[in-house]
C-alpha cells in the first residue's frame, strides 16, 4: 500500500466579479469527511472517483491506495474497530464496488461503523450501458444500514453526513452511497452547497438508558444468590471496557466475554470465567447479556436455563433477542438498553 501525499490546488473555485464561488462535488465529499473526523480513506484508483481524492488532500486526508477493493473495504471496518471513529473506503463502479461487498457485509455482522462511497456513470447515461454501470444500491442494501444514490451535487456533502447518521446510529454498522461521476465533477455555488455543521447533525451523547430499568436491575443482580454475565462485543463497540470492569470487579459477579469484548477482563482476574459458560449458564439465577445476539454462539438461548431470570441489553433493540430471552424465561424483564455503558450507573 502506498499513502498518496501529492499537493494539488484546492479546487474551490475564488469568485471572480460577479461570479459566485463554486465547489466540486468531490472536494463537498472531502468537506463532510473531514466534518466527520475522517482522516484517512482506503481506496483503489478509478476514473468514476477522481475528484474525491482531490478533495481529500485539500482536506488533509490521507489517501492509502490498496491494490484490491476488498482490502479497502476490509481497512476501513479494520479502522472503525480499533480506532472507534468510522471507517471510510472508497471505490470506483461495477466490479470496484462489488469488490467491497465482503468487507462491508463483514462490518454489518460486526456492528462495526464504516462508510463505503462508490463511483457510478453520469446519471444522463442511466440504463445505457456507461461504463461498469451496475445496481449497486439495490446490491448493497441488505447488508447496510443505509444505502443511497446521491443525485445532486448540492446535497453531496449533506448525503454523506446522513450517511454517518444512520452508520453510528442505535447498534453502528455500515452505510453505502452511490455517487456518480457527473455529480462529483460538476461545480455548483458554494452557498447552494448543503454543508451539515460539524458536530450538528447526529447525536453528540450516548443514552444511558431508562433510570426505572437500571433501577430494577441494579436490584435484582445485588438480590441474585448465583449471577453471571456475558459482555459482548458492543462493550468495545461503546467504549464501555473500563466501566465493565468496574462493574464486574464491585458487583463481584462472573464474567464471560465474546466476540470484541475478549480482553476486557485480563487472564488471571478473579471475576474472568472462560471453560465453565455452560455451567453458569445452566446453573444461574440471573444471566445479564450485556452487547451480544442470541445466535449461535449462544445455542440460539438453548444453553440458558429454563429457571433463570434473562435480561437482555442490545444497542440494536433486536427483536430476535428479546423474543428469544422471553421465550427462554417470560418473567424476565428484556427490554433492551440503548447501551452498554448502562454499567457505570447500576453501581
């Protein structure tokens, strides 16, 4: 991989008498990323996507060019998980963007959050057969959370702050946006540029879910004789690690982790259980599922006892979650928390 650093003139055009100043579509991309707290995107050069690294390195962004579209895909969920700001990758039309779909259906299972902008032909060419003219919204909308075309250069910039919106909103995912060559190369009068405010367009704090909830189950874990909880990955995906520590560790309860949340605990801590989940599962009064699906990992709930109380907490409010918690025990509260960094408050 290379990181593309070549100065280019800001192509912000200076208002000459009597002329507005105007803007490209791509540098508009280049503004909502840096809105976001974009500072790098992984991408694979074409010709649909040209302007946007221009804009970029105006910006400031880093361009890292890979030599397959997976791989950017790939990076920028890579990025999201470690670094907790989204991700973004950028791809040129047809086989760029379906080069991505892995990646991007990778980063939906990991509820990770990340923006995949690809290329398309001019929309005076739709259904003509431009040049690697594919449906790629239509591809990409089950296994985003947000999928768009975006068909005027005036809301470029808006598009993609919608985008992140959806992206980090609830459990985070990721977001595909379809843009194409003629909307990113075209100038358009700055002032009829939709421009979103950074840190003005998507929520700037994180619930700490409903106090008469927290309340209840902050009673029924110190009543409990034998509780044990699982944190799942979306105490990483939250940045609640150090407030599930402290939780486990005051509450002195059992904890098992999955997915992104291994790790949380360290090896040798007291409240850190690895071999014995089915035991605990099987044997507990109260099971707390912090973060994590009741899929297969978790025998679909099976592995839960008939006799325990389940309280289920999921970013994403999954309805298969709580269906299931419900089934396995219908007296348990199971409604789920908008997220996991309930856990400082429960103490």
């Amino acid at each position: 991989m290379t990181a593309t650093s070549t100065a280019v003139h800001d192509r912000t055009e200076a208002a000459t008498p009597g002329q507005a100043e105007t803007i490209s579509g791509g540098h508009l991309v280049a503004k909502a990323l840096k809105a976001e707290g974009i500072d790098v995107i992984y991408t694979l050069c074409g010709g649909h996507i040209i302007d946007i690294y221009d804009g970029c390195i105006d910006e400031g962004i880093k361009v890292i060019d890979v030599r397959h579209e997976q791989v950017a895909a790939h990076a920028a969920d890579g990025y999201a998980r470690v670094t907790g700001k989204p991700g973004c990758a950028v791809v040129t039309a047809g086989p760029g963007t379906t080069d991505a779909v892995t990646g991007v259906a990778n980063a939906l299972r990991a509820e990770s959050p990340m923006l995949l902008i690809g290329g398309q032909g001019a929309l005076n060419q739709h259904r003509m057969g431009s040049l690697q003219d594919l449906p790629h919204v239509e591809m990409m909308r089950p296994i985003t959370k947000f999928a768009s075309s975006v068909v005027t250069t005036e809301r470029v910039a808006d598009m993609c702050s919608m985008a992140f919106r959806e992206a980090l909103a609830g459990a985070p995912g990721p977001a595909y946006l379809e843009i194409g060559r003629d909307i990113l190369d075209a100038h358009v009068p700055l002032e009829r540029a939709v421009l979103p405010q950074a840190g003005h367009y998507r929520a700037s704090t994180k619930s700490t879910g409903d106090p008469n909830d927290i309340d209840r189950l902050a009673d029924i874990l110190v009543k409990a004789e034998r509780p044990c909880v699982l944190l799942g990955s979306q105490v990483w995906t939250a940045r609640g690690s150090d407030a599930a520590i402290d939780f486990v560790r005051r509450m002195a309860i059992p904890a098992f982790m999955n997915g992104a949340a291994r790790g949380t605990l360290p090896p040798g801590d007291p409240h850190h259980f690895h071999l014995t989940r089915r035991h605990a599962f099987k044997n507990a009064d109260v099971i707390l599922i912090v973060g994590t699906p009741f899929d297969f990992r978790m025998g679909y709930g099976k592995r839960l006892s008939q006799d325990a109380r389940v309280l289920a907490l999921d970013a994403a409010r999954s309805p298969a979650a709580s269906a299931t918690a419900a089934r396995i025990a219908p007296g348990s509260p199971t409604r789920p928390s908008e997220t996991s960094r309930f856990l400082p408050t429960v103490l």
